[in-house]
C-alpha cells in the first residue's frame, strides 16, 4: 500500500440508536457498534424524544469506546471524527454531537458534520464497490421520501419530495392505527406476506409534472378502508389490507424511480432509508429500474436502518474534500438534503 | 471561614494536593466553564446570553484554557455540574465533560448543580437556598448549610411550587438566602427572613464545580467508571409519568 489509511470514527444518535464505528478509506468497515432502543420506546408506540436522549447520554461513551476497541484503534489513531448533525430529533442529536466536540477538542482531531440522510445514501458504497458518481437516490425512511442525483461525491441535486407524510411515516401510521407494535414498518410487511396486494385498490398518488410525492391521502383511504369494514364486521382479512396498501406505495416509488431513471438517463439508483429493508421493495424496484435501463443497489441489511458505519463513509469523502466543520457546529433538527 | 475556598474541604484516602481541574456548568441558561489548580481559580469565563450551550460550550472552553495559559494536556480532572436543571443542557455538558475525559484518558467527576451554586457563597448562620427551574411553576429546591468550613445538606433536593415558597421560607428557622433562579421565587418582598443572593454568586459557576468536584475527587479506581452515568434529573420523562398515570396496574 502506497498512501495512508484513512480511519473515520462515525458517531450517529439522531433518533433510537446510540452508534459508532470505524470505516478505513470510505470502504472497509473496522467496526460497527449499534445500541438500539427499540424495546424502550415500544410501549409508548413510538420514539419519546427525552427518553431517547436519555438513552444516548447513558450509551454514547461506551459505545464509541467499543467502536475503537473493535477495530483495535486508539481515539489518536483515527483521522477525524464525523458525526450526525441533522436531520433528526434535536435532543437526541445533541448528545452525540456534544460528545463529537468534546472529543474532537480533547484529542485535537478535525470535526466533520454529516447529514444524515447523505449517510444512508453513502451505505450504498459499501454493497457496491464499483458504485460511483453520478447515480439516483432513493432516500425512503420515516421522516424522508426524496428522489436526488448523486453528481459526485459532495453535490446532491433533489429531484422530488414527499409534500406531506414521508413513506415509513405512512406504515408507521398504519401500523398504529392496526394496533401492531412499534416499529410498524417490518410489522406491516409480516403481515403483507400472507396477504394479497390485489384485494383491496387504493389510490397510487401521482403528482404530474413533477418528482414529488404524496402518501397521506393513501393513508387516510387505508385507515379509512379498515375502519369501515371493521364497522360493518365483514370478516376482511388484515393481511390483504397491509398487502394492498404495501403494494400501492411500492408501486408509486417504483413508477417515480422509472421517470426518473428515464429522464435522467443514469445507469444505477441506490435505495437508502429505513424502508429500504423492506424486501417486497427492493425486488420490486430492482426489476422497475432493471425495465427502465438500470441497476438498483441497496445496503445490506444491517446498513438499512440507523447506523455510524454510513457516517464515517460519509464522513470519509467529506474528509478527502477537506470539509471540516468548527467546534461551534450545532444541531440542524431539519437539515435538508444536499445542504 | 478560614481558607476559603476549598482547602480544608475534609480530605479523603489518597487525596492528593493541588488538581488541575476543568469545571463545566451548563445546567441553566448560563454557560460557566473555568480551569482551577485546587483552590486557584487561574480561569473562569462565563456566558449569559440565551446562547444555546450546543453552539457556545465547546469554543468557550477552548478559550478559556487558551486565556488561562493551560494546554488541555496539563488538566488531571474534569468536573461536570450533573443537575438538577435544563434536561438537555445537562446532556450537552456531560456528554462533552465525558468525551473530553476520554480524549485526555482523565478522571471525570460529577457535582450536584445546586450544591455548587450555595458553595459561590461562604456565609455561615443562615440557610442558603438554590433553586432552579422545574418547569410548570416549580422549582427544584436545595437546602445547605456551612458548618465550621464544611458545606452540608440539610434537607434532600425537593421540588416545589414556585408560589408556596417564600412562606414555606418565612416559616422556617432562621435567615434563609435564595440562591438560583431567585426571580422565579414570587412574594420575597414581604418576607423578612428571605434575602436575595447578589447576583454575582446566585448563578451556577464552572469554578465552584471545578473546586467541588476536586474535593470530592479520589484517585485510582477504573478510568472509565462515568461510563453509563446519567445527569440528576429527579424528575421522569413526562411520556413515562403519564403511562404509569394510565397503567396503575405498573408494566
């Protein structure tokens, strides 16, 4: 090897997972450290933001200390430390990245600020070694729906957007609304697998013209779809109505992607975002894209939902680009793409 | 009080002289941060201005240690103000009190915000009172009182209305000092017992942490036993408050 490794130490706590890793030169993952709080927030149906912050302020040391250790690194050894800094919940934002600073000042290593829905884009590097710029994002989590040229490695250029509910937001809600427990997203495609996607027609939101999307219509035709047959008491079958409403967002994410693939001419669409582990969506996208002349790449499972290996393959290119941030460096609760 | 502030802080096994101690208090709107050898305040630098501590903390330590003449490498301690108080400023202050200790491989120790804001104030004879913001009308509450050189806790943190207070003062024995947060305290004109504090020792002080925390310091043990330390909220998240409220029958 001619050049020196580059060790990016990620840090992540933007929602309920307290993570940190270690990524040499954006592409070998040293190590990967996930302290999840699922169970916590079940009982509550979904994320209570101070119980989360009190969760990462009682993991985030020891978690990045693990980090370090498993990929047999000193804090000394690293060349920089990059951190989540939006979009997400701001308390829970603010733990990490105060540990970031902190760490940054005491051990006088640059400080790179990472988006983090940049980061789910960058997952992708690793299932594809041979992925590079330009290509399509599909970012779908439960707080995003956004559809984005990936020019190089620092210009992201939005082609559309959700207008209203994000996707996962929509099978989070369903899920609730079914009575199924949080997270709701895995919950609702269990039950779609022994459902039909056919049974039950809703609506495909298509606005003309543009990229962008619109989900909270179909939700409301879903609940509205669920809350009338249980009134009439007509025996339907939950596992058609998760399938059929599954069916309906993928299709709509799909036919985006083609346009999009279509306009722009580019040979690979990444998927990143929670939803992202979704498998009904990742064949059916896989196939749309291969229908529209291109190849879809999405992370391995264990990169689909939050972690700190995504920032510190952002945070490795952000590096190479000297992008550093100063220890000012705040929260942003609702960072755009490609800001 | 004699040796004022901190030297005849009643020692512990194995404690050592003079502590390069780094002190942060970020539990109200206040940012304090000040480096003191022992009982030596060589740097103190405070902010009081609605800044949020997430932008402000860490350039203002960074200053400080650059005013102070200390390299961050010279420091033997870090001490935090743990709470009570702003649930997130808590967090952005440990969790960089933590990191840095972790960065510098040096002992981190943890102080009671409200202790640390009735030791800005030697007066023997008299109650001091800190209290701090509670939210929704109350206040968390403090009790000390310096006996011979010692600062001791007389009655454990409590939470109050805000309103019942000054009576609930003017009722006790003897003088009482409010400390804190004091303007968040109604009716103190008509009680006589209840002074004030100036305002230059009412307010949290990274210096009273940083001397606090040195002599509460006892060497050796595990480097990393803050691993997993939370802040003192007293209170429960109110999610959690209102869930056991609906599920008397517990988990």
């Amino acid at each position: 090897m001619t050049e020196k490794a580059i060790n990016i130490l990620g840090i992540e706590s933007s929602c309920d997972e307290t993570a940190a890793a270690v990524v040499r030169n954006g592409r070998e993952v040293l190590s990967n450290v996930v302290s999840t709080q699922i169970l916590v927030h079940r009982k509550f149906g979904g994320v209570v933001p101070e119980i989360a912050s009190r969760k990462h302020i009682e993991h985030v040391m020891p978690v990045i200390h693990k980090a370090l250790t498993d990929a047999g690194l000193t804090l000394q050894e690293v060349d920089a430390i990059a951190v989540t800094y939006g979009p997400g919940l701001v308390g829970a934002l603010l733990v990490g990245l105060s540990a970031a600073k902190g760490l940054a000042l005491g051990s006088g290593k640059p400080l790179i600020g990472v988006n983090h829905l940049e980061g789910h884009v960058f997952a992708n590097f690793l299932a594809d070694p041979e992925l590079e710029p330009p290509f399509l994002a599909l970012v779908v989590s439960g707080g995003h729906t956004s559809l984005l040229v990936v020019e190089d490695y620092n210009t992201f250029r939005l082609l559309g957007q959700t207008r209203d509910d994000a996707a996962g937001e929509a099978f989070d809600k369903i899920a609730r609304f079914m009575g199924l427990p949080y997270p709701g997203g895995p919950e609702i495609e269990r039950l779609a697998k022994n459902g039909d996607p056919a049974a039950v027609d809703f609506p495909r939101p298509l606005l003309p013209g543009c990229f962008d999307f619109s989900f909270s219509g179909l939700k409301s035709a879903v609940i509205n779809y669920i809350h009338t047959e249980e009134q009439r008491q007509s025996g339907f079958r939950r596992e058609d109505a998760a399938a059929s409403f599954q069916q309906a967002i993928v299709d709509v994410l799909v036919k985006r992607s083609q346009e999009a693939i279509r306009a722009t001419g580019l040979k690979k669409i990444v998927l990143a975002g929670g939803v992202s582990a979704n498998r009904h969506l990742q064949e059916a996208l896989a196939e749309g894209a291969r229908a529209a002349g291109a190849e879809l790449v999405h992370p391995t499972p264990i990169l689909c939902t939050d972690n700190a290996v995504m920032i510190g393959v952002r945070g490795y290119y952000q590096y190479l680009h000297q992008d550093f941030a100063s220890l000012d460096l705040n929260a942003d609760p609702s960072l755009k793409l490609g800001e | 009080m004699k040796n004022w502030p901190g030297l005849s802080w009643p020692r512990r096994a194995g404690k050592v002289e003079n502590v390069l101690t780094l002190g942060i208090d970020t539990a109200t709107r206040v940012c304090s941060v000040a480096v003191c050898d022992n009982n030596k305040i060589l740097g103190s630098l405070e902010v009081n201005v609605g800044l949020t501590h997430s932008e402000g903390l860490v350039p203002q330590l960074e200053t400080l240690l650059k005013l102070a003449r200390v390299e961050k490498e010279q420091l033997e301690l870090i001490a935090v103000s743990r709470g009570p108080g702003s649930f997130t400023g808590l967090r952005i202050g440990m969790a960089t009190a933590e990191a840095m200790a972790y960065a510098l491989d040096l002992p981190l120790v943890a102080v009671d915000t409200l202790e640390a804001i009735a030791y800005n104030l030697p007066v023997a004879g008299v109650r001091l009172i800190p209290v701090l913001d509670a939210q929704k009308g109350n206040l968390y509450v403090g009790s000390y009182r310096w006996e011979k050189d010692r600062l001791v806790e007389t009655e454990p943190v409590r939470i109050a209305a805000a309103q019942d207070l000054a009576a609930q003062l003017q009722a006790g024995e003897g003088p009482a000092i409010l400390m804190g947060e004091c303007h968040r305290v109604p009716g103190t004109d008509n009680c006589g017992q209840v002074t004030l504090a100036p305002e230059s020792a009412r307010l949290p002080r990274g210096s009273s942490a940083a001397i606090l925390g040195a002599a509460q310091y006892v060497p050796g043990g595990d480097l990393h036993a803050y691993f997993g330390m939370d802040p003192f909220y007293i209170r429960r998240s109110e999610a959690e408050e209102l869930w056991e409220k609906r599920h008397p029958e517990g988990r």
